[in-house]
C-alpha cells in the first residue's frame, strides 16, 4: 500500500469530482461527502479520494447507480455494509 504526504489538492481534487457527480445527479436528493484518510487535512495517507453519496430513499440507489454508470463510474458493491439501500424509512 503506499501512503504518501499530505496535500492540499485532494481537496480540489474532491471538488472537481463532486461537481461532475453532482451533475450526473441532477434532479435527484442526495449528498456528497468526501470520506477517509484523504479528507483528514495533514494526514499522510493512500492517494486515492473516497466518496460517499447519501440519499434519502432506499428505492434511489438504482437510478443513482444507472446515472453513475452513464457516466463512467461504475459500483463496487456493497464494501462488507450489509442491507445497503434497504434501510428503513
């Protein structure tokens, strides 16, 4: 694994990527969130910028995942969260 130093343009970096999701998203309710080591500032870490996307209703994780596809990304599955999408209202 290879950590390396800190630096600022993660944080550029996750504001280039949550405008291009954001419009992917368009007309849709949900959040974007930058997570793990990248978002801590000063912390050396994997360079690699992780994302959450939050949304309201389990019923929207489909058509969020269709808009991300269309887009180029593609989902990795539900990470070991077991019941992802299926939480109750």
């Amino acid at each position: 694994m290879l950590i390396v130093k800190y630096t600022s343009d993660w944080i550029q970096n996750f504001a280039d990527l949550k405008q291009e999701l954001s419009k992917a998203l368009l007309g849709t309710k949900y959040q974007i969130e930058h997570v793990g080591s990248t978002s801590v500032p000063n912390l050396d870490a994997k360079p690699i910028i992780d994302i959450d996307i939050i949304y309201e209703y389990p019923d929207d994780l489909e058509e969020i995942k269709a808009r991300l596809i269309r887009t180029g990304y593609f989902h990795n599955g539900n990470q070991g969260i077991e019941n992802i999408g299926k939480y109750p209202r």
